[in-house]
C-alpha cells in the first residue's frame, strides 16, 4: 500500500506548499444540494460548462476507473512585488505565467514518482497497475471542497480556500489515483467564526451571504469570463481593475500569514509592472501579446483586456 508520508514528502520536494489524501467518494449530500441550488439560481452567470457533468462532478471516481484516493495539492501564488495601488489593476494569480501549465508539469511529475514508488513496493506476482489522472482547472471537479476534505485547509466565506497560518493565495490541483494509502487526512477545521470582512469590502456585493458568490456581479466573472459589453449600470463596478479582483482576499484577516511565493514563473515580469495607466489605453495588440506571452490572462483576450480598460477610461472622465 501507498505510503501517504512518503507522496507528501514528494509533493513538497517538487514544490508544493502542501499536500493531503481523502478517500475518493461522491460529495457530501450538503455540499450536492449547495451546488445544485447555486447553478438553479443563475449564479454560474454565463459559464454554461458549469451545467456539465453534473454526476462527475458530484463524483470524481468517475473520472478514473476504480478510483480510491484524491490527492490535493496547493501551490502559493503570493507575490513578492505589486502593481502600484494607483495604476490598473490585475489579480495576483495573473501576475506570472499560466498556472494551469507550471502545476500540470508539477502534478504529472508527483504522479510519475508515486507510479514509481508503487512498482517497486508491490509484489512482483501482483499484476496491478496503478492508474491516475491529474487535474488543475481542467476538469468537472470540485477542487475546493476536495482540497478541505484532504486537510489542507477550509472554504471560507468568500468561497476561497484558507490554510491554516498561510492564507487564501494558492493555486490548487488534485491527482485521483485508483490505490488506497495507508492514512488519510480529516477535513479542515473552519476558522472564519463571525468574521464578514470578505462580505464587506466586496465592491459588487457579490457574496451574497456567506459560503455563496453570485458570479454575475463578481468582477473577476465580469472582467474574465463576460464577453458582451458592459451595460451602464456595470461599469462603476469595474472600478481600477482590468484583469479579475483581489480584494476578498485583501480583505480576509488570514491573509496576513501570506508569504510571497518561491516560484519565480509566478512573479511579475517588470514590464507588467512598469505599466502606467496611459500605457494600457495605448495597448497595442503587438504590445498585449509580448506582455502577456503564456499568461492565463490571454483568457480574457485581447478585445477583453481592452474594453475592461475602455469601461475604466469611461467612468473617470464621467467622474471628471
């Protein structure tokens, strides 16, 4: 059998920040009706992918055959520099290359040394093979509630994932193995108690109470995932923020236990940084794909970035 130990000792030599095993096994009826009452209200706003494979959602053991363990990692994001508070805003994760990218070679390579460790630990009259799969924003599965089974933190009320004494800024990915491992970890504890300052400092009121987010008002759906054009009543909201928003995750007192990443495809490259406001309301599309060369920002698109930066332009010559 798998050691648990010994895959976590793996994961964090490649990088990770941490790393925990659950039982795979559908939902818990709880966070089922959740899911289902949230798509039924709307608030997956346009994102229709949501509505997809719904059964594989609700049960990762459909993604592999025979499918015993979920292993949760999370990789910190937090970055070592900003963009100026007074120059257009981007959210952190952007800040550096595509994420999907730096955690599947990271996830395949976890997987390919825990393949490893089971062929040499299982009998040589044992003709088992070990199957799995790796995930990273890739696949109808839900991530977060994975990770808070797996005992690398809880969901917040901003429906973030918090761990313990590192705070909100990580990317998550998860393995799903057909191999049981000798321990499995609990689900993580919630510490958000009365604490709504997530709720407050939304500036779309897009968590409507706590544990839900109306994706329709959230920016980082609006800046993102939104492809029409801003109606009137939108644009205020945009505010300084051309790519996605931080300011939940400012917001949540955990944040202070961030530290800034290790990972250097993660960091801000200096031209992103140097970027006046003036420069984006210029930005050319030669400009936009040399700045934003292998960033998950090319999501949003060059026609995207530019009427986010356009919405923003408008609403501070409406203040003037």
């Amino acid at each position: 059998m798998l050691s648990s130990e010994k895959i976590k000792q793996e994961a964090l030599h490649l990088g990770f920040t941490v790393c925990g095993m659950s039982v795979a096994t559908q939902v818990d009826s709880e966070t089922a009706r959740h899911f289902k009452e949230w798509i039924d209200a709307g608030c997956h706003a346009e994102m229709k992918y949501m509505e997809n494979y719904e059964e594989i959602r609700l049960d990762p053991r459909k993604l592999v055959e025979g499918a015993q363990t979920i292993i949760s990692v999370a990789l910190n994001y937090y970055p070592n520099h900003y963009i100026p508070d007074e120059e257009y805003q981007i959210a952190w994760y952007a800040y550096g290359k595509d994420y999907h990218e730096v955690m599947k070679v990271k996830l395949n390579a976890l997987l390919e040394r825990i393949t490893d460790e089971f062929e040499m630990e299982k009998k040589k009259s044992d003709d088992t093979l070990l199957v799995g799969r790796t995930f990273c924003d890739t696949a109808p599965i839900l991530e977060k509630y994975w990770a808070w089974q797996s005992g690398l933190g809880w969901i917040g009320k901003n429906t973030q994932l918090i761990i313990p004494q590192m705070g909100p800024c990580f990317f998550l990915g998860e393995i799903v193995i057909n191999q049981k491992v000798d321990s499995y970890d609990f689900p993580g504890k919630n510490h958000c108690g009365k604490c709504t300052r997530c709720i407050d400092h939304c500036p779309t009121k897009a968590i409507e109470a706590p544990f839900r987010l109306n994706a329709t008002r959230c920016l980082s759906y609006l800046t993102i995932e939104y492809r029409g054009e801003f109606k009137d009543r939108n644009k205020p909201k945009i505010n300084q923020t051309i790519y996605g928003c931080n300011d939940c995750i400012k917001a949540c007192p955990w944040n202070r236990f961030s530290k800034p990443t290790f990972v250097e495809d993660f960091e801000a490259s200096p031209d992103l940084l140097m970027m006046k406001k003036e420069d984006w309301r210029n930005l050319s599309e030669e400009k936009y794909k040399s700045l934003f060369k292998g960033s998950a920002i090319k999501r949003a698109k060059y026609a995207g970035l530019i009427r986010n930066i356009k919405a923003i332009a408008e609403n501070e010559e409406t203040v003037k």
